[in-house]
C-alpha cells in the first residue's frame, strides 16, 4: 500500500491507504482552470448505525489486489457519463478509524456544478456498492461486520 500522495501526471487519483486522508490537498488538486466545480465527498465515521447506537469506532479491511481495478473501472465510468470531467479522486481508508475520522474521498471536478455534483454521487455509490472493502463496526456491548458488503460481480455498477 502507498502513501497517499498525489499523481504526478493523470487526472485521476486513485488510492487505498492507511494513512489519515488529506482533504484539504486532494480538493487544491482537483481544481483547474477550465473547471468552475470542485465537489468534493467525504465520508466520516458517524456514532451510530442502522439499529446501533454508541458506535465507538470502525476497522476497514479490503480485498487489496481487486481494489485498484475497480476504482479504475469507476473513474472510467465517471469519464464516459461525463465527458467534461476534469479531475476524479476516489481514496478510501484502511485500518481502525475513530468517530469523525475520514474514512473515504470522492473528489471530482467539471466545468459546471451539475456534472460535478452528479459524477461525484456516482462515485461514491459506485465504490461502496462494488469495490471490495468491509467495514467491522465496534459499538458499546457489540461489534459486528458491515452487512451492506456486496461481492464485486453482483454489484452490476461498472462492469
């Protein structure tokens, strides 16, 4: 796994890390001239979930070797819907996160705010309905696997 840094060339930042993800960053290298939008995601660890109260913290594990081919799979996806799109982020986090933690990103910029805000929704839908990674929810007397986990050939979002 790399450290989260940049692409040097590309428009497309693509990344599983264990590191804390750099907000601020990813959006100063989303934006560009011929974009006017930058929509920019982030997903934190909340302190509750469906029928749990008291979540206390979050473990991501992730099928490593299958995860880079599917956000290529989603970035590609986003390119063909919305042809004028600038620049696409998508990064998510690994390892143990604690309430309001950034777990993942999804950054993505367009010459109009419409695209921008319609590509980053498919994003993210499209990476947490397809790319392999599981969350393990530890909650005051509990703890218990994401339930929502879908195996990456029947997530039908991107081929």
């Amino acid at each position: 796994m790399r450290p989260v840094q940049a692409p040097a060339p590309g428009d497309d930042w693509l990344s599983l890390t264990a590191e804390e993800l750099p907000v601020g960053m990813v959006y100063d290298w989303a934006v560009r001239p011929s974009c006017g939008a930058v929509v920019l995601f982030s997903g934190t660890v909340r302190d509750h979930a469906e029928g749990r109260d008291a979540v206390e913290h979050l473990t991501y594990e992730a099928y490593e070797e299958a995860v880079e081919a599917r956000l290529t799979a989603i970035a590609g996806e986003v390119r063909q819907r919305w042809g004028t799109v600038g620049r696409v982020a998508l990064i998510h986090r690994l390892g143990r996160l604690d309430v309001g933690e950034s777990s993942v990103l999804v950054v993505v910029s367009a010459p109009h705010r419409g695209e921008a805000f319609d590509a980053a929704r498919f994003g993210i839908d499209a990476l947490k309905s397809s790319v392999p990674i599981w969350k393990h929810e530890v909650w005051t007397g509990g703890a218990a696997w994401g339930a929502d986990a879908v195996p990456i050939a029947e997530a039908g979002t991107v081929a």
